[in-house]
C-alpha cells in the first residue's frame, strides 16, 4: 500500500471502503471549462494521482462548446491545480496523468460531436490495446442534462464492451430536477440510455469525511447504537448554515432558492443517515435500501401558517463578523418581483417504530451567525429527582453534535459536578476533533467520489428512487410557497440565526434552536 494512501492514515475506512483498484479508465467532463472542473475535479484527480490510486491507463478528456488546444486545456489544468490544490503540484506525478489528456469540442446537443469523441475513444483503445472503462461526468448547467444523455446513448458510448464487458458510467452534478416531475423526467431519459447501476448521482455533502463517519459511530459502536430511538431521544436538530450572501451569483441562486439548494438534497441526506435502520452488510444497495426507507417513512408536512411545520425566511441587511452586509434583495441580479427564500426550516415526523414522536427539525440558511454544519442529537433529560433543588444544578439535556463542518468532529455534552465542596453542575463538553486527531491534510468529498464511482461502489451516491422520495417531500411545499408569493415569507437580519418564527416550530413541542458553536 502507499504509504500515503486513506486507508493507511484512517484505518477506519477500511470496512467502508472497497479500494480495489480501479480498471483502465476514459474520463470525459462535459463542461469542462467550468468552475467545478477546475476548483473540484481536476484538482481531485491530481491528488489521487498522488495516492496512487488512477489506474495505471487513465485518459482524460476535456468537452465543450469553447474550442480549445488540447495544450492550453493541459495549462488550464496546471493553473486549477496550482491554485485549488490541498496539496502543492508535483510536476513528476502530474506529468504522468496530464500527457494523457486533451480536450474535444462540440455542442451539447451535437451528434455529430459525440460521433467523433467516441472514434477519438476508440483510438485511444486501439493505441492501448485494450478496452478502457468510459466514465462521463456532467459538469453543466442541468439545462443541457438531457442533451449531453441522449447523445452518449446514440453515439453508442453508453453500451458495455462485448468482450470484456467493462460497462460505461455516468455521473450527474447537482441539482438534480427542480421538482418532483422534473427529477423522474431525468431520471426517465437517464434510465433510457443508462442502467441504475451505472449511474452515479452526486451529492458532494456525502463525500465529507464527517457524513461518512456518521455510519461508523452508529454502527461500529455499542454505546450509541441502544439509545438511538424514541425512548431515549428528545429531538433530533440538523442545521447546514452559511454565512455568506449570494455574492455574484444572485441571478442563479434566486431561481433556486434554500429548500432546493441545501434541504431536499444536502440536509435530507443527513437526516437520512442519522435515521436509517442498521442496513444488512456495508453494500451499496443495503445502504440506499434504508435511506429510502427512512424518507419515505416522514410524513407529509402540514403547510399551513398556523402551527404548520415549514418556515420560510429571506435576510435584510446586518451584520456578519461585525461588518455591515447587503440585504439578499440589494444583491446583484435579484429581480424586485422575488419571493425566493434564503432560508428554509423544517419539522419532520419519522412515522416508524423507531422515531414515532421524536421531531426531526432542520435549517439552512444563508448569511446566518456563522458557516455551521452540524447533526445534534438530544437525549432526553435524566429524571429530575437527585440534581433539581433551586438554581444550583444547572443540568442540560445530553447531546452528541456531530460537526460536518467547518470543524469537523464529534462532541458530547454531559453533567458534571463543578470542583468544590459544595456539590453543583455544570454541563461540560468533550471534543473529538478529526484534525487533532488524523491531522488535517484530509481527502476532498470529490476525491472519494471520483475514485469511488471508477471502482463502481455507489455507496456515497443516490439512487433514483432516493432522490424521487426527497423531491416527494418537498415539491408540495415549493408549490405552496409559489402560490402564497411573499405572503408568509419572514425576514431575518443577516448574521442572526434566521427568523423568530423558526423558534416557533420548536416552542411548540417544548423544545429550543441548539445554538451552534
Ligand atoms: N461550482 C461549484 O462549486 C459546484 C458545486 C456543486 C455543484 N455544482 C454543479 O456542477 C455543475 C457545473 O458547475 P460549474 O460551476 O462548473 O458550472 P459553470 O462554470 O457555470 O458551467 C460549466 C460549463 O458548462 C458550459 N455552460 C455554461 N452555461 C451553459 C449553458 N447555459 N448551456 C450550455 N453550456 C453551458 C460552459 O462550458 P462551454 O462554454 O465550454 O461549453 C461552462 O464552462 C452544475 O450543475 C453545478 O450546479 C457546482
């Protein structure tokens, strides 16, 4: 093993992981001028070329509509890693992937374009003298999905090769569909072209080291396992909050809003995982099997105002880190007619054995206090017979945050007797940080990714059905929004913790926002 591979410095990925070397590999990047290529992908690649882990044959190709020299493409690809890289350009290693990449021009929906990048493929096959696994990314605007699907599928690059049988991949950025009808019309043309099997459906969050180790502390520990259910759980709260603002990207961002851009996706992950029954072995399918199972159990939400389980939030201007900041409709390119929410806060009810009458609440939002991704998981409060008497026991429900990010680690708040001679409590935490503890050179959520759909484990990405179940969820909500306007749309000031009316969804059952921090 190199010794500077995963697993060797987190030996506790071996049982996720099923590293076994991927085949002789054709990557294409469909939009591969873009922002994600060269900040996320290319990056990715070069440090997995670090940790020897691209199989020996790996060729990259570069598509879109700007034509470009394969050679500047190979700049372009130097200057991302330069720039973007956790780890600083070895031109010795790099040389070796990068004299094996160019760059292919076309039109997204142009036939003829995909009838010349699978002869280019074939050529590439027949210098090596093999057959070679292609693997597409989609890297686009959603817009051009469909397209750039079909094409594979009638240029014939979608089928498996006859001899060896090593099958094609597709893998398909975010966000995927709009809706419920939009999500199963891709998936549609998706599964038109491609088998589920072959399709690898990002969603970076489960990339991150944090998400993944969220298996392994429910399931590779008896002490937490026992507990986690209705009878010791109070609530669950699931926060993905930014501190940003829209920034240059308010044209996008407004047709998007929280609910599609974190929550249906990113958060219901979370919740997902947090609340997933034990799946029968660490294969893919077992896994998907249980999320699925898990979001179709959440009941329909109650939408309306009065005592309803939704809350939606826009920010005005304030302060964030003490410095003055637009309100999101002074941003750049958001139209004076938008009801776009930048904020989002759900309470959702698990109806099966396990979580029946725990709430499952969750927010994300923008330009909030600070960037925090975290699960809290609150434990119901001992009986308050020994440590109730006046003020002198200040004793708080046990809770276990798990922060995703931006410092990720796992903390358990518990009771403890202050030092003196008096006996009075105090809560206190204790701290596992991944950085102390594994160091902080971690693999990006993209690296695991790439490499894992080049092996073919689908574990870390959603199936078909997954992302049908979440868009079920949350579609009658995007509707009803649409058709109330702004009636119902609360403000926040930037840098608070969102709305009032987001306290309310907890008041109501007895319960308060976790502060995070
Ligand atoms: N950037 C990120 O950090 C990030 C994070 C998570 C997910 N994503 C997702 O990843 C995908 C790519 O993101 P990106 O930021 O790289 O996108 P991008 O820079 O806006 O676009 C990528 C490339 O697609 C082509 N393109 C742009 N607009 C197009 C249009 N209207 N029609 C057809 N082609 C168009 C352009 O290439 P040519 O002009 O050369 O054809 C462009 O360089 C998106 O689906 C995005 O939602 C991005």
């Amino acid at each position: 093993m190199n010794p500077e591979s995963n697993e060797e410095r987190h030996p506790f990925l071996k049982g996720l992981s099923k590293h076994r070397g991927a085949p002789p590999t054709v990557v294409v990047i469909f939009g591969a001028s873009g922002d994600l290529t060269a900040r996320k992908l290319v990056p990715a690649i070069f440090n997995l070329g670090i940790d020897n882990l691209l199989p020996g044959e790996f060729h990259l190709i570069g598509y879109g509509r700007k034509p470009i020299e394969d050679e500047a493409f190979r700049e372009m690809m130097d200057a991302a890693i330069e720039e973007f890289s956790r780890r600083p350009l070895n031109k010795e290693i790099w040389e070796r992937v990068r004299q094996n990449i160019s760059y292919h021009a076309g039109g997204y929906d142009e036939a003829a374009a995909f009838e010349s990048l699978a002869e280019k493929i074939n050529r590439i096959e027949q210098d090596l003298g093999r057959d070679m696994q292609r693997m597409f990314y989609v890297s686009t605007p959603p817009s051009v999905f469909e397209p750039i699907i079909k094409n594979i599928g009638s240029s014939g690059m979608a089928q498996a090769h006859v001899h060896t049988k090593l099958a094609s991949k597709v893998i398909i950025e975010k966000p995927f569909g709009r809706d419920l009808e939009s999500a199963r019309e891709l998936n549609q043309a998706i599964n038109g072209v491609f088998e589920e099997p072959q399709v690898y459906r990002i969603d970076h969050y489960l990339g991150k080291e944090t998400v993944q180790d969220l298996l392994v502390q429910r399931f590779g520990n008896s002490i937490f396992e026992p507990l986690w259910n209705r009878e010791y759980i109070d609530c669950v709260q699931i926060t993905v909050a930014e501190s940003l603002g829209v920034g240059s990207r308010g044209g996008y961002y407004d047709t998007s809003g929280a609910l599609r851009d974190m929550i249906q996706n990113h958060t219901m992950q979370l919740v997902a995982l947090t609340a997933m029954e034990p799946p029968v072995s660490l294969d893919p399918e077992s896994i998907r099997d249980e999320k699925v199972k898990v979001i179709k159990a959440i009941q329909p939400l109650n939408l309306k105002a009065e005592g309803g389980d939704v809350v939606r939030g826009r920010y005005t201007k304030g302060l964030v880190k003490g410095e003055p900041v637009e309100g999101y409709m002074e941003a750049e390119g958001i139209p004076a007619t938008s009801t776009t929410e930048t904020y989002a806060a759900m309470r959702l009810a698990i109806n099966n054995w396990r979580w029946q009458g725990v709430p499952f609440y969750i927010r994300s939002g923008k330009r909030m206090a600070r960037r925090a991704s975290e699960i809290a998981i609150q434990f119901k409060r001992p009986p308050g017979i020994l440590f109730s008497e006046g003020d002198k026991f200040n004793v708080a429900a046990n809770t276990m945050v798990i922060s995703i990010q931006p410092d990720e680690g796992v903390t358990i708040v518990m009771n403890s007797k202050i030092p003196g001679l008096e006996t009075r409590t105090q809560p206190v935490k204790m701290h596992f940080r991944y950085s102390t503890t594994f160091g902080s050179n971690t693999p990006e959520a993209y690296e695991r990714l790439i490499l894992d759909a080049m092996v073919g484990d689908s574990t870390l990405f959603i199936r078909g059905d997954e992302t049908e179940a979440s868009w079920k969820l949350v579609t009658p909500v995007l509707k009803h929004w649409e058709e109330c306007g702004a009636h119902g749309l609360q403000e926040y000031a930037a840098g608070s913790w969102g709305p009032l009316e987001s306290e309310r969804l907890l008041w109501e059952r007895k319960h308060q926002w976790r502060r995070s921090g």
